[in-house]
C-alpha cells in the first residue's frame, strides 16, 4: 500500500494569510459558510489534530445540511484527522456540464469553495481529497476534470461522468490520485450507466475511469489487485500525480464507512 500513499504536509499557513473578509464571517456547526454562488458545511475534529480535509458533494434530493447527518461518513472522517466538509447543491441538485437546465456555473463556484477553504482555513491542494456521492460523485468527477490541481485525491462511491463523457484533453493533465468504488448491483447508477429521462444518460463506470487514466498518463499495464475494505480493487501506478484504483464491489448504490476508513488509510492518513 505504500505506494499509492500520498506524502501531505502537516503544517497549515499562518493566520496572517488568511483573508480578512473570511475571517470577519465564521462559520461551523450549524452555520454555513458562505461563498459567491453558495455555501458549504463544515465540521473539525474534536482533538484539533487537523491534517486535510474531505470536500464532499451530496447525492440528489439532499443537501449540505443532510449530508452532515450521516454520521458515520462524517465521524469515520474526523477520525482520520481531516475536516469534514459538505458542499451544498442547488435544491438537491448539481449543475454539471450538459445538464438540460443548469443552474449555476458550478466550476466557478468549487473554486470559491476551494479558495475559502484556504484563506479560512489554511487547506491547500495538498491537503485536500475531493469526495461525492450518486450525482455527488459525478460532481467531484467534473471537479477532478476541470481543476484537479487544486486537490491531491479525489475519492468517491456510485457516480462518475454523464454523456457525453468528456474526452481525454477536455481534462486538466494534473488529475490526481483516484479511488472510486462502485457495486455491481447498484440500479439507480449502474456501472454501465443508464437513461435518465428524455437524452440525459449516465456514463460508463470503465469508460470515465480509463478517460482519467488517460489523461493522467497512468501505466494500465502494471495493473494490480489491491485490497480495500476486503474489496479486490484494481490499482493503476505510474499516473503524472498518484494512482487510479477502481474498487467493485457486490454491493449496491452505497457509501459504507468503511470503504471510506480503508480509502483514507490507503491515501496517508491513519487514524
């Protein structure tokens, strides 16, 4: 496992890089924090031993207020020594591209998201994994896509790209290090994806990953079986930023905490 762990810096940034505007408007618990186009949630570990942090994005119907009771996702998360954050969607809803009525420029907005969780907070792109579940994950999917440098890994459960899934150079070349479980008896996302209502379609499970592979350069051929949370998954070395693992599992359209506590062991933070 070594070698798909991830080498973070344990120090944050001085307070006095932290902007005034930010800091003038705290935010925690049940307060949101707002940026331009939305706001987030976020929640710290009670022992103050802060090492990253997790920006997650919720599934559909949900919100970021719902999200930050699922409790084992969350809690699993703090005792890693990362911050929990949960990105809040427009009426349960995620805007990403060619989605029939978009609502909101969501690139433009994840970079606020990413941007205040450094001034607020010190969180830079080396300590932060990108997460998401369902449509929440095809968010995080888009976000790897379009400004994955401003992550160190993405991880994420049951959702990747929509059609028309985006070609190799539509994506930034510093995709970071990936890991994604899907179940095989997942219906609502399936891993060959599905229609959803009239020319809206989910992607394919095999051909977002391989697009991200591609992009990232990672060597397919040195592929090898990896266990996480007792899932074989298939770990891809040799990508420009870390490597892509793809876990299936028999399992259907879930986030199981523990797939999360085995992820989060993987990337270089213990509990």
């Amino acid at each position: 496992m070594a070698s798909i762990r991830l080498m973070f810096l344990l120090g944050f940034l001085a307070t006095a890089g932290t902007s005034t505007a930010a800091m003038s408007e705290p935010c925690g618990g049940p307060m949101p924090c707002q940026v331009s186009g939305g706001n987030y949630r976020i929640e710290l570990p009670a022992d103050h031993d802060l090492r990253g942090v997790y920006v997650f994005f919720h599934g559909f119907k949900s919100s970021a207020e719902l999200q930050m009771q699922q409790r084992p996702l969350v809690d699993t998360t703090l005792s890693h020594h990362l911050a929990y954050v949960a990105v809040d969607g427009i009426d349960g809803r995620w805007s990403f591209p060619h989605i029939p009525r978009p609502e909101r420029d969501e690139k433009a907005f994840i970079a606020n998201v990413f941007d205040d969780l450094r001034q607020r907070y010190g969180f830079t792109a080396d300590k932060t994994i990108i997460g998401g579940f369902s449509i929440g994950a095809s968010m995080a999917w888009y976000a790897a896509c379009q400004q994955g440098q401003k992550a160190a890994a993405m991880l994420t459960f049951s959702g990747v790209f929509w059609h028309p899934i985006p070609k190799a150079e539509d994506c930034v070349a510093d995709i970071p290090t990936v890991i994604h479980f899907h179940g095989t008896a997942d219906q609502t996302f399936p891993l060959a994806g599905r229609a959803v209502g009239s020319g809206f379609r989910q992607g394919n499970t095999f051909e977002s990953t391989a697009i991200l592979r591609s992009r990232a350069q990672c060597d397919a051929k040195n592929a090898k079986p990896i266990m996480l949370d007792t899932i074989e998954c298939q770990d891809v070395p040799g990508c420009l930023r870390g490597d892509n693992i793809l876990c299936i599992h028999n399992g259907g359209h879930e986030a199981r905490a523990s797939m999360l506590d085995a992820a989060l062991t993987s990337l270089g933070f213990p509990r």
